[in-house]
C-alpha cells in the first residue's frame, strides 16, 4: 500500500517538474522574435516513406513560398521491433528522391545530428513517439530551441487510439498541432488549457492535408476505365484494442478466389509490419510466410510491400479491407469498399464514411459483393459521392490554411 501510494506521488512530481520544464521552453519559443527579413527555415525530421503523404502537401506548400526554406532531417528507420537503430534503409534513397535539402541524423563520423546549431524556426515530426528519435531529436530536447509542428501520421478511426495521439511525453512539447479530429483538438485543448489560453500551444482543426490529393472530381472517376482489379489490405494486429485482422481466417479463400476469377486481376498489401507480426507471434512460420507468398505469385497475385500508396489506389477498382487509416483516402476516390469489421468501435468521423462502405462479416460476402460490383450495381456510388462532396467543404485547401498559419505565426513575432 505504502509503495503503491509512493510510485503514485513520484509520478504526480515527475509531470509537475516535466510540465514546468517544457512550459519555461513552450513561453521562450512564444516570444521570440523573428530577424527582420530572415526567410523562416523550417525542418521536417523524417524516417518513414510510408507515412510521407501525409506532410507531402504541406511540404510543397511551404516550398513554393518565396519566404521559406525547408530541409529533411532523415532518421534511420526503427527496425521491425520498432527499436532504433542507425542504419539507413530504404528511407535514404526515398527522401533524397525528394530533394537535395536533406541533412542525415546519423553519420558514422560525426555521430547523431545536433540540430540546435541548424537555426530551425518550427520542425516537423513524422510520428509522436519519441522512442523512435536518438536522445537529441526527441521532443523533449527539440523544444528547447524550436517550435514544434505535428501532423498525425493516419488518421485516427477510434477514440481507442486516443491515449497514443495525445501522449504526454511527446505533445506537452507541441507547440502547433494540425489535428485530424474534433474529438482529439479537445482532449489536448482540455490537458493543456493554460496554455493555450497563454498562447504557449495551439491545437488547430484546419482539415487533413493528406486528403487533398484524393479530392478529385468524382465524376472524372467514374468515367475511368474499369480493369477489375481488387486490393487487399489485410491488418498487422489481432489485437481488438487497435482494429483486428482477418488475414489468418481469409489468407486460402483469397488464394483461392484469384485462381477461380482469372478474369479478375489480385492485388495483396499488407500492412508493412504484418508478416514480420505474425511470424513473432507465431500464427505462422516463417516458411509458411514464403510458402504463401510463392503461391499468390504463382496465381499471379502482386503483393504490394514497398509501393507508394497512391500508385496501388490508382490501380485499384475494389478495396477489400480490415480497419485502417488509410480507408478515407480510397473512400475519397468514390472506389466502393468492402469492409470486415472487427470488435474495434469506430469514432464518428470513421462511422459517417460506413454509410458508404459495402460490410462483410465473412469471406462469402466479400466474394458476392466483389462479383455484384462487378456486374456493374455499385449502389453506395451515389451515397459515397454525396459524403465526399461534404468532406471537400473540411479538407480541400487544408495544406494553404496550415502553412499561412504557419507564416502569419512567424510574422506575429
């Protein structure tokens, strides 16, 4: 009892102390001021290509201006245990495709990256989790000298995601954050309401960059040419808490129905830490991992591991798909979905876009409304367009609002 009571009252000082820390550096960024006609150098630390969509737009936004600099701070990609490490993958070559304004966060000479000597006045983050960043890219210590700016990296369909998009140790040090959600703008507005009364924060609703680019003219897609070809996106976690999976339960009936349907052209992405998941948690063998994959190939099944996320959209008729993030921006092409609920309970923004999405409680239903669509009766067409035109009044333009705030912050100073 008298441990209990201890750890307890350690950890109310230990956020007293960290609050008072964070809030001396959260009121020096909020006052300093800007040197006369200095352009505003802004960093984006990134380490993950699948997720870049996500600042892409603002990124070119805030490159087209006159009055800005940008540069990438790439970070080693955590490894599939989501541990650090400091070795480059696939990010490297990804983000210098992007720009040659990159610095590296690591280099076997120098070590990590001191950016406090780089003159930031506002840094991007990719994701909330500082477990992710060496000790001197942590929000913690960036916040010293710089204001911070966050875009969440998917967009959240569940309140039981809340607790990791509002985490304390990396959002007490978020000087703006761009939200994707009412509901996440006021739980962080309510734990840090002196200050954003002082001005010290900012939690701002201005629409989700990443749905721009999705925002076409629906009619323009439904005049495109229909290839049939049906994407699966199977989750990477059984947990109920964070969306569940149906990969184990329809992995041979999707096998099965690509060989049947040889009229029909199959596509399988996997979440990027699904295989690995499952193989740790021993659902499959690693040779039954690769046993599997060389049976969709000989099927002529793609499975999609590194592809740009848009690119396998684009090539897409049909989603078949477990809870994701990533539902809203194929919802937003006007593409019908075919969704395979699980236990998790979906937050309002998640449950308007159901009323356009076809549900299926078993793989017989996913077949029957694969073969319906098909046969030309997409009836949720006009319902999903209908939502779309209402989400285009939220999020078209939202990249211009987030930059303008942005830059009339820095002139304020």
């Amino acid at each position: 009892m008298i441990k209990t009571l201890l750890k307890k009252t350690l950890r109310v000082v230990k956020k007293i102390l960290l609050n008072t820390r964070t809030n001396y550096y959260l009121k020096k960024n909020s006052q300093r001021v800007s040197h006369g006609e200095k352009k505003i150098k802004i960093g984006f630390i990134v380490f993950e290509p699948e997720t870049w969509d996500k600042l892409d737009a603002v990124y070119t936004e805030l490159k087209s201006r006159e009055d800005v600099i940008c540069e990438l701070i790439i970070v080693p990609s955590y490894d599939q245990e989501l541990e650090l490490t400091t070795h480059y993958g696939k990010e490297l070559q990804f983000f210098r495709n992007k720009t040659s304004d990159v610095l590296l966060a690591y280099t076997n000479e120098n070590g990590w990256l001191d950016i406090s000597k780089n003159g930031y006045d506002y840094v991007f983050y990719q994701d909330p989790y500082n477990a992710h960043m060496p000790k001197n890219l942590k929000s913690s210590t960036v916040v010293k000298f710089t204001k911070i700016c966050y875009i969440p990296y998917g967009f959240s369909g569940s309140n039981n995601f809340n607790e990791g998009n509002t985490n304390p140790d990396f959002f007490r040090n978020v000087y703006f954050e761009f939200v994707d959600t009412e509901e996440i703008r006021k739980i962080l507005n309510e734990c840090y309401k002196r200050n954003v009364e002082k001005g010290y924060q900012q939690f701002l609703n201005l629409g989700y960059p990443a749905f721009e680019e999705y925002l076409l003219d629906t009619e323009q897609i439904a005049r495109k040419e229909i290839k049939k070809n049906v994407l699966w996106t199977p989750r990477w976690s059984y947990d109920p808490k964070i969306g569940g999976s149906h990969f184990l339960e329809y992995k041979e009936d999707f096998l099965r129905f690509s060989g049947e349907y040889t009229n029909l052209n199959f596509m399988m992405r996997p979440h990027p830490m699904m295989l690995k998941n499952f193989v740790n948690k021993g659902y499959i063998t690693d040779a039954e991992k690769n046993e599997y994959l060389d049976k969709l190939k000989q099927n002529n099944v793609s499975v999609s591991l590194q592809n740009d996320i848009k690119s396998d959209f684009e090539w897409a008729d049909i989603l078949i798909t477990d809870y994701s993030s990533i539902i809203p921006m194929f919802f937003l092409m006007n593409k019908p979905i075919i969704y395979c609920p699980s236990q998790i309970e979906l937050n309002e923004e998640y449950k308007y876009l159901l009323q356009g999405m076809y549900i299926a409680n078993s793989w017989d239903e996913v077949e029957k409304i694969v073969k319906r669509i098909f046969d030309g009766d997409d009836d949720l067409r006009r319902k999903r367009k209908c939502c779309i035109e209402e989400l285009k009044k939220k999020h078209l333009g939202s990249s211009k609002r987030i930059v303008d705030t942005i830059i009339k912050d820095y002139q304020r100073s």
